[in-house]
C-alpha cells in the first residue's frame, strides 16, 4: 500500500506514483462492490464537501453528489452563476472561504492553473473534475472499466481516435504511461499532444515497460488494438464556427466497423461521454442540417454493439470519484 493520501489534492495524475493509482483502482473496486450490495458506507458523515462548477456536465455532478451523499456528506453545488470567483471576489479570496466552510473542493472548468491555485489557497483538498489540460477522475473510470473486461490492464494496446490533444487524450497518455499500456494517439499530426508531455509520458513509460505512439495512419494506428477510445470532436466552450473546420479534419479518424474490425479480436469502444452517434440531440440535428452528418464520432452501430462499454464506464465514475475523496478525507 502507497503512503496516505490524506490530505492530498486531486489534480493530476502525473502528481501520483503507480503505487498510488493502483491503490484508488483497488479502492473503487471495493466501494463498487458494497454498492452492489447495499452495504452502507457512510464513512466520511459529518463532512461537506462543495463541487464548483464552471463547466456543465451530468457524469460529473451526479458522481460527485452520489458518492459524496453515499460516503456520508453534505454536498453543495454551485453552478456558473452561484459563485463570484473571479468576478467580484479572486480565486484566491474564494479558495480560502471555501476552504474554511467545506472539508473539500470539487472544481470542473477551464484553465488548468485555476484548479492548482484553488488547491494552493483554500487549506482542503481539492479536485480536479476536468480542466482543459486534464480529466484525471476519468482516467481512473476508464482503466477500471479495461480491467473489468479484461481482467488486467498492463500490457494492453489503447488508441485513442480524433483530437488528441484535448484534456482526454492528455490523460489517457499520462495514465497509460503510469500503469504499462501501450498508448497511440491516433489523429491530424497537428492535433497532437504537447511534446513536452509527449516527452514526459515517453520517460515514464519506459520505466513501465509500455510505449507512446504518435500516428496519422488510421490503419497502422488501429492495428493490434485492445481499446478504441474517441471523444467530441468541439468540446464545450468552444465556438460554433469551428464544427465545420473539425468536422473536415477529424472524419477519417471516425470509429467505425472498419476502425473496429481492425483491431485485435475482442477489443472494446469507449467514450467518456457524451457522444454525437445518432440525431437524438438538437446539436446532432443541427450538424445534420448544415453538413448532412447522421452520426460524428462514432457510428451509431459501434456505440450500440456489444464491443462498446461506454455505460459501464460512465457508472464507475461514481465508484473511482468516491474512492478519490475517500483516500484524500479520511
């Protein structure tokens, strides 16, 4: 077992040894299993926790608040418009109120540097729901979700498809690197991850045994696949006008049967969610209008098969939130 995480922020995981990693995944997995059971856990009662949302998000309020009320805690939500951060009050001014009103700070937004100078000022730990850079409660989902399917992860080749310098793929690259999967990114050699993290991820996976690929070629990139990953080609926050400009660049990285029956017999599709592979969302209607695209992504047929674990990864959320706030309040 790795030294305590009391106490610790949640930010990144490039801030946590694999020991560490390891550890929130062993810990998700029990407080999984007694939710399944219905054994109370109310570990953390008497605590209050509050999430600062910047950013929308269903997954990520409904984890937070689920596995926060599961644990035993008071949690206070606060949307866009619920707070004056940056406003009429600083970040500083802000992290050290809340600091001394709640036992921790969930925050889910924008800049990266926000997230480390809430954690820096408000004296609790704080957590980082996704940033731009990062999304680290997802990553711990996601490898939980590998396991469970595979019954391991260490070894397994994960591709992730599209942009892949976003916060996602960021990630998936940094805990790819921390638990010995082979990571590709697989996408316009101009959507790709900074070097400098590029370099850093190369580093640390050596010493774990995996490799970190870059690749334009869909084909080459898919080959020997056990995971198929994509996300939203604009993500939240950025402008309409650039749909048209993504949709072009990104289409031939689309996971479709082909990407699929490319990759190793039995591998799985995942999305952090939400995803844009049917016309049931007025943002797919209204792609449909301007470009005549039915589905972006994924296909409807991929995230609908049997291969696809995209609901069972968006409820281990809960179980891998949870252990995150457990391990750093107890």
């Amino acid at each position: 077992m790795p030294r305590s995480l009391s106490g610790r922020s949640f930010l990144k995981l490039l801030d946590f040894s694999t020991e560490e990693i390891q550890y929130l995944l062993e810990l998700a997995k029990d407080f999984k299993r007694m939710k399944r059971a219905g054994t109370p856990h109310k570990y953390l009662a008497g605590k209050n926790i509050v999430l600062l949302f910047e950013k929308t998000s269903t997954r990520t309020r409904c984890s937070f608040e689920v596995a926060g009320n599961d644990l035993g805690m008071g949690v206070t939500y606060l949307d866009p418009g619920s707070s004056q951060m940056g406003k009429k009050e600083s970040l500083e001014d802000t992290a050290k109120v809340l600091g001394r009103m709640f036992d921790g700070i969930e925050y889910r937004g924008f800049d990266q540097q926000i997230v480390e100078d809430l954690a820096k000022h408000a004296g609790v730990p704080v957590w980082n729901g996704l940033t731009t850079d990062f999304h680290p409660t997802q990553m711990l989902a996601d490898v939980l979700t590998i396991e469970e399917h595979f019954g391991h992860y260490k070894g397994l080749t994960m591709v992730f498809m599209g942009d892949a310098r976003n916060n996602v793929a960021n990630s998936l690259m940094v805990v790819s690197a921390k638990l010995g999967i082979n990571f590709v990114a697989c996408g316009p050699k101009d959507n790709m991850p900074e070097k400098k993290l590029v370099d850093t991820c190369k580093k640390i996976a050596k010493e774990n045994g995996c490799t970190i690929t870059l690749t334009e070629d869909v084909k080459k990139g898919t080959k020997n696949a056990d995971v198929i990953y994509t996300d939203i080609w604009v993500s939240m926050g950025e402008p309409d006008e650039i749909w048209e400009k993504r949709i072009k660049l990104l289409s031939p990285y689309q996971v479709n049967d082909a990407v699929m029956k490319n990759a190793n017999p039995g591998a799985i599709f995942l999305h952090c969610l939400p995803s844009f592979h049917d016309l049931e969302t007025t943002i797919g209607v209204d792609i449909h209008k301007k470009f005549g695209l039915p589905e972006m992504e994924v296909t409807d047929k991929v995230f609908r098969s049997p291969q696809s674990k995209v609901f069972d990864e968006a409820e281990n959320r809960m179980h891998t939130i949870k252990a995150v706030m457990y391990a750093t309040l107890k």
